[in-house]
C-alpha cells in the first residue's frame, strides 16, 4: 500500500488552475501541475483498501456509477508512484486503460467519488492527477509500449468515427492483431475530443500526438470520409470483414419553441467546433461571441465549455440557463457515499464568467418559452419564465415571464443518440422514431453486434456498435471502456485472438 498514515499526515491536494484573469486570455491548458515529490506524497495516501470501490465502476443506487468503468488498478498505481517506480506504474495503468492520457484530462473522476477517503467530505485520493502524472510520465520517456502491426493477412476491420470509443476500439484491434482502418468524416482525427472539447481543457497537440502513433503502430486514418453516403457505405461493406459504429452521439437535443430557427441560435457542439477550428487554423472563428449578450441553455460539462469558450472570445454578457432545480451545496442524506455526489459545480467557464463579468450567471429552474428575433431574422432575447417543480414536473410560476436579451444562443441540452444517417446507411436497423430510444438494436443484450435490416449487403463478419453510438451520451472512460469490450469482441467473431 501507500505509506502507513499518510492520509493522516497529509490532506488532499490537486493541481491549481491558472488564474481566471490570465488564462482567459489564451486557449492553453487551464492548469498548474504538482511537482514530482508533491506527486509522490498524494499517491502515498491511498490506503490499498479491501473493497477498493475506486476501480468497481458500479451504479450505487439510482445515482451515476462510481468508480472507475476501466477497472483501473488504482490502488497498486498509486502505491508504485509512492515508491518512485513511474514505469512500472505506466505498465500497470496500460493493462486497463488505453489512452490514459485523455480520461485524465476530461473525465469527471467517478473513481475519487467512490474513493474511501472521498466519504470524508473533500478529502479523497488525488487519483485523477496521479493518472494524469503516470501518462506524462510514460509519454516523457518513450511512450507507450509498441506491439507489432498486423500482418497483411489478417482481418480487416473498419471503425467508424475516431472520437474516445472508436480511437479505443481500433488500438485495441491493432494490438489484438486485426488491421484496423479509421473513417472520419472531418478534417482532423479525434472527433469529440478534437473538436468537442475546447483546447484549454484537452490541448489538441496532445490528441495529435495520440493518432500519430497510432498510425506508427498501423493504423490507417480515412479523414473527410462521410460513411453516411451511401456509395462509402457499400464500398466499407465489401472491402472489411467488419465495420464499427463508433460515430458518437452526434444528434444533438434541440428546443421545440417558437423562432428556434433564428440566426445565433446555435448547436454547442457547432460552435465549439468553429471555435477549436478557428484556434488551430490561427483564424477568426465562424461563430464569434465577442461583444454580444450571449445565453447558454444547459447546465452540464458541455455548456460550461460554451462559457469558458465564449469569456474568451470576449462576449460582452454571458449566462446559463438550466431548467433543473439548483443542486444542494452538499451531499443530500438520500444520496450517500459511495453514490456520485448529485452536489452544485462550478468548472472552470463558470468561474470565470462569475468572477470577471460580475457575479453568479447561472439560473435554475428557468425554462425557455421562445425565441424572440429582430427584423432581419436574428436574435435578439429568449422569453423565459421559472418552474416549480414541487409537484415532481416542471410547472410555470405565475408572473415571473420575461425578457433576456441574447444576440448568441447556445443549445447545450445534450444528445438523443447517433446520427440515423450513418447508422442505417451501414445496414444497422433502429427503432422507429417514437418506439424507443433511437440507438442501434443489437443482436443479444450485452453484445455489440448490431441487427441488420433485410436485404443489407453487411460485411462477411458483420456491422458492430461501441460508445455512444450503442448506449446514448454517456461519459468519455464509458465509451473507451465500450471500445475496447467491443474490440474483444470482434476479435473473437473474427478467430483473431
């Protein structure tokens, strides 16, 4: 284990965010890290516990899982770190975790909320650093391990889409033995944590980095390749002996009141997309916040990415609507270690905005009733109004209607699921619209081969589904999680393992 009593000796302590009112300024890494002996002494407080609830990955009550869905080794990586032995915390981290580097940016860590110390308010093993400290280390000194390229005889396999799920599914192809190909629709490898994340959060070098490697070690990118036309469809179906679904979530949640379809009113993932793009070309952004009142609806990670991005773009207001109730300060009595703690949030985006455009910008409980547009076309406010939710469902508050002014309105409402064009154009059938959750109907439960429709020409060994593109928006550990399980099983359908 770590060192006896350092948990006693030593209380919690994580990197530092840069100061709001300088980082606000660029778009490089939000944080501070840890010397490597500050490093050393947080592992050393794990405690190497008999039920290490950190790497279960298990839904306690009706609350989001704790623990980690990897099953990462937590407990014996922090103990190696506590002893100075990096590389062999790197080997121990790589038999679970695959790209280690991105779920230690951008995972919320469900493995410190189940952590025994973390039932001590505050006080839980810095895990999410540790892992953090593990990848940099591996990268600083060679990388990860190599494993031979496939041989021009093995089986071939298709993934499609090279967000967390599909760069997860293809590496552990690759190192399974199968030729693995890669198809992206845009211009750059990576998908969600390309252009979904803003680069301040997860530095693109960093995701570059990864997929150069990747063709290092034989994997092969198809980029500006939209398997949604059918003509790439057909030609996938016959040149692979499998095809993987790995698209994402990308149908994103829209709002059903009137004037939605005013100029500004803008899907997040489009405008963190134009804003990344826009970083990495050293260009003007296609869709610019500055010098406008802009409103963000929705309260999760994505639209606090909307508020960091549009602070930085220099946004004249900025505000976030949710319609959900505020979440309490602390742990409710209903909702106990190790449950994820279902507590109020504030990220990085949000302190900024609080702390530089004067005070909270968030609303709870606010439901958007319309769109209000100028005589050309484009927004100009939101109408919106509070809810009770009392009574278990959103109902109005009488006189509490109103104006908000907005000249950019960013839909951050989440995802109903893949995009149906992809899906159906590679033969998987999905539910029809109003008859179930819009996702791939998969040949069993638990498996991630998909259903094809009749008359399909699928692959020899058939159409498959991983991350979001099976089970809905979820977590980034989640889809890499699927990705590889999905691998596994392919590999097996293809006799390569």
């Amino acid at each position: 284990m770590g060192k006896p009593g350092a948990f006693l000796a030593h209380g919690r302590k994580v990197h530092e965010l840069r100061p709001a009112a300088e980082r606000v300024h660029d778009y490089d890494e939000l944080y501070r890290e840890l010397d490597c002996g500050e490093r050393r002494v947080q592992a050393s407080r794990c405690m190497m516990c008999g039920v290490a609830f950190c790497q279960a990955g298990h839904p306690f009550g009706r609350a989001r899982s704790s623990g980690c869905p990897l099953h990462n080794l937590i407990p014996e990586w922090n103990d190696l770190v506590w002893r100075g032995r990096w590389r062999e915390a790197a080997e121990r981290l790589a038999l679970t975790s695959p790209l280690p580097e991105f779920t230690s940016r951008v995972c919320p860590a469900p493995c410190e909320a189940a952590c025994n110390l973390g039932s001590v308010e505050g006080e839980p093993t810095a895990i999410h650093d540790t892992e953090r400290a593990i990848s940099d280390w591996e990268w600083e000194h060679g990388g990860p391990a190599a494993f031979d390229a496939a041989g021009p005889d093995a089986p071939y396999v298709a993934v499609v889409g090279s967000g967390p799920a599909g760069l997860a599914c293809a590496w552990e192809l690759a190192r399974l033995g199968v030729r693995a190909t890669v198809v992206e629709r845009s211009d750059r490898p990576g998908g969600l944590l390309m252009y979904g994340i803003p680069n301040m959060k997860l530095p693109k070098d960093i995701v570059e980095r990864r997929c150069a490697l990747m063709e290092e070690r034989g994997i092969s990118f198809m980029l500006n390749t939209d398997a949604a036309d059918p003509a790439v469809a057909a030609e996938l179906a016959s040149a692979f002996d499998a095809v993987v679904i790995a698209c994402g979530a990308g149908a994103a949640r829209t709002l059903d009141v009137p004037g939605i379809d005013a100029a500004g009113v803008t899907m997040a993932v489009d405008y963190l997309t134009s804003s990344t793009r826009a970083v990495l070309d050293k260009a003007a952004p296609a869709i610019d916040a500055r010098g406008l009142d802009v409103v963000v609806i929705g309260g999760g990670d994505t639209g606090n990415d909307c508020v960091g991005t549009a602070v930085r773009q220099g946004a004249r207001s900025v505000r976030q609507l949710e319609v959900m109730p505020e979440p309490p300060e602390q742990r409710d009595p209903g909702n106990p270690w190790p449950e994820w703690p279902n507590v109020k949030k504030t990220d990085y985006g949000q302190q900024e905005a609080i702390e530089l455009m004067g005070g909270e910008m968030r609303s709870w409980s606010v439901d958007t009733r319309a769109v209000l547009a100028d005589d050309d076309g484009r927004v100009r406010a939101l109408r919106i109004v509070d809810v009770d939710w009392s009574e278990g469902s959103p109902a109005p508050v009488a006189a509490t209607e109103r104006e908000l002014p907005a000249q950019l309105v960013l839909i951050a409402c989440g995802f109903t699921g893949p995009q149906r064009s992809v899906v159906e154009a590679l033969g998987a059938t999905v539910p029809e619209p109003g008859a179930g959750r819009q996702l791939p109907v998969m040949a069993e439960a638990g498996s991630h081969r998909c259903v094809c429709a009749a008359g399909t020409v699928e692959p020899a060994h058939g159409v498959w589904a991983c991350g979001d593109a099976r089970s809905g928006a979820s977590l980034v550990v989640n889809a890499i999680a699927d990705g590889v399980a999905c691998a596994r099983e392919v590999t097996d359908a293809l006799g390569a393992r």
